[in-house]
C-alpha cells in the first residue's frame, strides 16, 4: 500500500503512465496518491459534451511523474482511471 491507496489500484496506473511515457514502471516516480470523493460520474475532471452520473463517486486522485511528464489519474476502482487533462 502506498499512503491511502492499495497497491491493485496504484500498479494499474503506473503500468499506463509507463507505457505512455516510453519509461519503465520502476521509472514511474508517484506524487500524490489519496481517497477523493467527487459529486458526480465527471470525477472532478468533466469533458465537455458529456453526460455524467448526479451521485457520490468514490475513489483516488493519483498523481505520477513518468519520465518529462506529470499525469493526473483519476481512479473508481481497480484497472478503471482515466487522466485529467
């Protein structure tokens, strides 16, 4: 476990944030890993002309440093992110 986030929801996400940086995953440096709760499916980060759930989600806001880039992950569980741009 790395600070409040479990390791399944963490490997997932340094695994993608490796891949898209041509890096590898020992070379995948997280920032910022912690619980987030947001009001609806958009995850604190909604993309414009889409709908979302109106309901608590819960999950992680991972933040990982891959080779020249920072990448902000939002997470609902294991294996389902998405990055905030």
């Amino acid at each position: 476990m790395t600070g409040a986030c479990p390791d399944d929801i963490l490997a997932p996400v340094v695994a993608d944030a490796a891949a898209r940086a041509g890096v590898s995953t020992s070379d995948v440096r997280v920032v910022s890993a912690t619980e987030a709760q947001w009001p609806d499916g958009g995850l604190g980060c909604p993309q414009p002309g889409m709908l979302y759930t109106q309901s608590l989600v819960d999950g992680y806001r991972i933040v990982v440093r891959a080779g020249d880039r920072e990448l902000d992950y939002r997470v609902r569980g294991p294996g389902r992110f998405r990055i905030c741009e």
